[in-house]
C-alpha cells in the first residue's frame, strides 16, 4: 500500500502539470515549473508523513528529474509509462527521506 502512495504522489505533479511545461523555451525547469512540481508532491504525499519529510522526499525527487531530464514533459512522459517497481527503483535513492 505504502508503494501505491508514493507512486501516486509521485506521479502527481506531472499529471496536473499544465500548460508550463509547453511555454517554456532555453530552460524548461523553470522556477515556476519547478514550484508546481514540489507543491504537487507535497501536497499529494499525505499525512502518514511529516511535512518535512514530504518536502525533503520531493526536493531529492526533483533533483533527480532534473540531473537526468533536461525537459520536464520528457521526464513525465517517461514516468507514467513505468512500471510500479522501475518507478520505485527509480525513486529509491529517495526513499529514505520519508519515516513514518
């Protein structure tokens, strides 16, 4: 179950992620960007965890995204076609920071 959570929560930011993503050119990752990511992954973690870990848990995320995918509609596509368990490996370097 705690799996099931982290994915959605995880997934979140790039569902609801709207028109940002297409209108930015040199730097996609902007600060706006970037902001909605981290509220929407805040937000969508839920109260099994301290804010935070929430927040600490979204930031090492977002970090990760952004080392590897300079664009961030790349980076959600890529997401939401994972499996349950490439996206737990590939968030595990991350995982630490949430302690129930």
């Amino acid at each position: 179950m705690k799996k099931i959570i982290i994915f959605y929560f995880f997934l979140l930011p790039f569902i609801s992620f709207g028109q940002s993503w297409k209108d930015s050119k040199y730097s996609k990752w902007t600060t706006e960007v970037k902001s909605e990511f981290l509220e929407n992954c805040i937000d969508g973690a839920g109260d099994e965890f301290t804010q935070d870990d929430r927040e600490n848990y979204c930031i090492c995320s977002l970090g990760r995204l952004m080392e590897q995918h300079s664009d961030p509609e790349l980076a959600g596509k890529m997401l939401l076609g994972m499996t349950m368990e490439e996206l737990v490996e590939y968030i595990e370097p991350c995982l630490f920071l949430l302690q129930e």
